[in-house]
C-alpha cells in the first residue's frame, strides 16, 4: 500500500519505507527511522525541520522562493533553484537517484555513494 501525505509524523508511525518526492520525483528513499533521523537530501532536511518538537528550540529551515511550474522542464537538478546548498553544477547536470548504501538512496550531488556529503561536483 502507498500511504501520501505530508503529516511526516504519521508517515513515521505506519511507513516500513518512505520516499521523498520534489516535483514527482523520488529524491530519497529509506527507512523511516533513518530518513527521519539522518535525512540526508536538502529537500528532506528543510521537511523534517519543520516537524514541530516539544521542548526544542525550532531550528526550522525556510525554503526560498516557490516550487516551479511541474509542466517547465528546468535544466538540472529540479530543487536547485530553492536548495540552499546548491552548487553551480546543480542547474545543469540532472543528479541521479543513487544507492548510498543501508538500503537508501538519494538524488543529489552532495551526497556520494558512502552517504557522506562531499563539497563539491567534479
Ligand atoms: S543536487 Fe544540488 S540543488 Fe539538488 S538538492 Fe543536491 S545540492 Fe541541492
């Protein structure tokens, strides 16, 4: 069964998988525990610092700008006019969906096949 929505809260209590989706396209996929715990795709990281958290001070990131028209085919990686790590590589090469290993994988150019985030696209 696929179970959408963006109540990640209750996403963790029934999910055995999550994908995360930008603009129709999965970019990260994993278990909950470890998508929600060590998300590791910017777009992940600004969703889950919004899940509110008693007694935490909110370090919330704040995603600039709107998502694009689904219809405009953009050059690139399709989060990387919002994506506040975004490197100049990012608005011309198309990252791929990657095995970073654990059973997850990610779609981005920071994150290589360790699941570990480099500084830069070669
Ligand atoms: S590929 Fe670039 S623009 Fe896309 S999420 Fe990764 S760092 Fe951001």
């Amino acid at each position: 069964m696929i179970f959408i929505s963006h109540d990640l809260r209750v996403v963790r209590q029934i999910s055995d998988r999550i994908a995360v989706m930008y603009l129709g396209s999965i970019v990260e996929e994993g278990s909950p525990d470890a998508v929600l715990r060590a998300p590791l795709h910017p777009y992940s990281k600004a969703l889950v610092s919004a899940v509110p958290r008693p007694g935490r001070r909110s370090e919330r990131t704040i995603l600039q700008g709107d998502p694009p028209n689904p219809s405009a085919r953009l050059a690139g990686c399709a989060f990387h006019p919002r994506c506040p790590a975004a490197l100049p590589a990012c608005a011309r090469i198309v990252p791929e969906l990657t095995s970073v290993g654990a059973g997850r994988r990610v779609a981005c150019h920071l994150i290589n096949r360790d699941g570990l985030q480099v500084g830069s696209v070669a």
